[in-house]
C-alpha cells in the first residue's frame, strides 16, 4: 500500500505543476524554535508549490505555520539535506493540526515523505529537527543544511482516496469535539 501511496502522490503532483507556475522560494528565518514563534508562510492553495530551505544546528528546531485553504492532499516531498558529519542521519519531519497534535511524519527522501488529506481548511504547522530529536524539543545534536517543497492539491477521485492516508481526519475530529 505504501508503494501505491506514493506512486499515486508523485502522479498528482506532477498534474498541479503543468497547470500553474511552481516552486516559491522560502528561506528559514529564526527564531522558529518552537511552534508559538513558527515562521509564517503564505496560504497554500492549489496553486503555489513552497521550495523551503533552511539550517538546523544543535539542539535546533524549526517550525513552519500556514493555512490550507481548500479541502486538500497536502504533501511534502523531496527532503534532501547536507550535514557537516557524513554520518549523520539527517531529518525528521511532523506535520501537526491546528491544535498542536502530530499527525504524520516523515524522513529524507526523494520522493512524497509525508501526506495528510486535509478536509477542512485550516491551520497546520510543519516541524523540522534532528532525527533523534522525536518530540520536536531540540533534544539532538545534528548538524545539517536541508531543502523541501510543500504544496496542497485537489484531492484524488473517491477510488483513489483509500490509497492514501486519512492523518488529516485527526484534525477533524479534534475540530468537532472542540466545536
Ligand atoms: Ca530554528
């Protein structure tokens, strides 16, 4: 299933760029340590892909806050990186909700790393630290340069939809019970 996953992530993709213009520059700015001072990018439509760059030292974490605006697949996909040891494991990825609770992570890869359907539009913050580093608190000691890109696309037709994971229904239900 996981195959199928990311076959079918990297084919929708590859649709949303031949329809707009892709691929906006964001540099990381600190301080986005924690996700209370997460640096703020732009809306994310079905439009703009987000090519993110940015720098994690010791102990570092950063964190990224943006809305999605439509009933959406986000993705997140190419995570590369550069560390200054050879060994180094590299990054790990979190995609929270709105209310602060991880719902799907992800590592470096050259493919989709992390999916999410969101089905309602909201506010959601990606965190980025060192693969030992689990709770996003900056308990690592990696050193490491790192590129990503984010974007949101229409979701798939209802075939495709168990294919692909629901993390974005956590959301959903935290929302309702709050409501
Ligand atoms: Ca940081």
């Amino acid at each position: 299933m996981t195959n199928a996953r990311v076959c079918l992530s990297i084919a929708v993709v590859a649709s949303a760029c031949s329809v707009a213009a892709c691929g906006v520059d964001v540099s990381e700015t600190e301080p986005n340590n924690t996700m209370q001072e997460a640096q703020l990018l732009p809306p994310l439509d079905w439009v703009t892909i987000y090519d993110v760059s940015g720098t994690i030292g010791s102990g570092d974490v950063d964190f990224f806050q943006f809305e999605v605006t439509n009933t959406s697949l986000f993705l997140v996909g190419s995570l590369e990186y550069v560390a200054v040891d050879p060994l180094d494991p590299g990054p790990y990825l979190g995609l929270f909700d709105f209310g602060g609770t991880l719902i799907e992570t992800g590592v470096a890869d050259v493919g989709i790393v992390l999916s999410a359907i969101v089905l309602q539009p909201g506010t959601f913050t990606l965190g980025l630290t060192g693969l030992d580093d689990r709770g996003f608190v900056g308990d690592h000691t990696h050193q490491f340069t790192y590129t990503f890109y984010l974007q949101a696309v229409p979701l798939p037709a209802a075939g495709a939809m168990p294919l692909l994971g629901v993390a974005g229904l956590a959301g959903m239900s935290r929302r309702r019970r709050a409501n």
